[in-house]
C-alpha cells in the first residue's frame, strides 16, 4: 500500500515536469520537492533523498545558448536539416518577440516559419504582422483549418508577411499536414469545394484493384459462388474510407454533395452487410 502510494505520487511530480512549457530550476526544484516529500512520507531511507537532489544537475536555461550550440553540435554531426522550434508567443509579450530575435540573430537560419492559428481568427492578421516586424519570416504554415471559413484569416497573414504559405494542418494527425495548393484552397474558401484535392484522396484509395470484384457484381447471380466474404470485406472497407472526414473535408462548400454521400454509404453499407451475411451461409 506504501509503495503504491509512493509510485503515484512519484508519478505525478514527473508527469507534472513533462507538461512545463519551459523547464527552468524553479520548475525542477518544484519537481523535487514533491518527490522527496513522497520519499519521506514512505520511511525511505534520507540518505536516498539527499543522492536524488545531489544527482539532478541542471545547467545552461538561456534559450539563445541552447539554440547556438544544438545547431553547431547537429552541423558537426552533418545533419542535412535542422529545426529550431520556439516556445508560442503572443504580439503582446515584447520580452519574447526579443528572445525570439536574439535566437534568429544567433543561429542566422535560411528559412524562417510562421506557424500561425487559424483558430484565433481576425487577430491572424495583427499577429503575423508583429512577428514580420521582428523577424524575416521567410514562409508560413497555417494550423488547425478544418474549416474553409477559417481561411481568410490565413490570406490574411499572407498579406501581413508577404511570405507564401508551405503547408496546411487540418487536423491532429501527420495525414492531416497537407503541402498548400492555392487553387484547391482558394476554391473552398469561396465554397465551391477541392476536387483536385478530392480526386487525390480517392485514388489513394486504389478502388482500381477491386475492378474483378466490382465486374462480378455488374453481373449478379448466384453471390455465394462469384465473390468471397474477404473480397466483400475489402470492398467494404473501402467504401467506409470514402466517408472519411479526411475526404469529406474536401467537398466542403459543395451543396449536397456530402449529404449524398452519407445516404449512398448508409444505403451501400446495409446491402452489403447482407450479402455479406448471404454469403457467410
């Protein structure tokens, strides 16, 4: 019972140092403090508590010191690509927007992102501008756009930066981080749908390898005899993909259409799962 309580309690202090934006001493000290104190209430040995502190040794916390040496130490190392990515910050934290060009004027990177929020909306524009006056933002990538009526805050910071947006992120998932074409884009924004990003999502479906089993069914007959559950399953696995919001997401403005689907794939699913169920017999 003693141990388990201590292994919870251990457990929350580590957890929370993994959830610190920035771990600095004060965050380490808080860490420790809450470890030894479950130490002690368990009757463990002082001796122990006193290696933990000596043991945890914190160094350099200067943001611009561990940017300049990772970087070095990863050339050294030849590395092709190198990523410095900077905690969030808002237009109104100056000491930040410092920091941030203390860490550019170190490193000198050849390209610098703006990740932007599409979430926050109007302020995209005010937002993008300040990092412009700070830094020379070189591109832009645009987060959590899983709706086009988002997306005029990102032609907003567009215009503020004068830099082209790279990539889009439409949800949580690496699927989700799609590389930014403008017509697709600009197309949904005036809710007229991406059917070239559509076409893509649907031949990566690669519903061609059905083409023996979808000729079976033109001809109908005996089910049980022409197609076998495993190639019925597939096929309506595939046809489950079709409804996935990732596909979905790209008929977005297009009236309709996605309501059609849904009624087609509600449709297709019953009568498959009963020829499915004809065929198991």
């Amino acid at each position: 019972m003693v141990l388990a309580d201590l292994g919870r309690k251990i457990t929350s202090a580590l957890r929370s140092l993994s959830n610190a934006t920035i771990i600095n001493e004060e965050v380490l000290n808080a860490m420790l403090k809450e470890v030894c104190t479950a130490l002690l209430e368990a009757d463990v040995n002082i001796k122990l508590v006193k290696q933990l502190r000596e043991n945890v040794n914190y160094t350099e916390m200067d943001p611009v010191i561990i940017a300049s040496e990772g970087v070095e130490k990863f050339k050294n190392e030849n590395f092709e690509i190198i990523i410095v990515d900077t905690s969030g910050r808002h237009k109104q934290e100056d000491s930040l927007f410092e920091e941030m060009l203390q860490v550019a004027n170190a490193i000198q990177p050849d390209n610098i992102v703006y990740v932007m929020d599409a979430s926050i909306g109007q302020a995209c524009e005010a937002q993008a501008k300040a990092f412009k006056d700070k830094v020379d933002v070189a591109s832009v990538i645009v987060t959590k756009l899983d709706g086009h009526a988002k997306g005029g805050g990102a032609l907003s910071a567009v215009a503020a930066t004068k830099s082209p947006i790279i990539f889009i992120g439409t949800g949580e998932h690496i699927d989700d981080f799609e590389p930014f074409k403008t017509q697709p884009f600009i197309s949904k924004l005036l809710g007229m749908g991406d059917i070239e990003g559509l076409i893509d999502k649907v031949n990566e479906l690669k519903l061609d390898d059905n083409e023996a089993l979808i000729e079976k069914l033109k001809h109908g007959g005996d089910m049980s005899k022409n197609v076998s559950q495993s190639q019925m399953a597939k096929l309506n696995q595939q046809m489950a993909k079709m409804m996935d919001p990732r596909v979905l997401h790209h008929m977005g403005g297009m009236a309709g259409l996605q309501s059609m689907m849904r009624q087609f794939q509600q449709g297709a699913a019953g009568n498959m799962k009963g020829m499915m169920g004809f065929n198991n017999m």
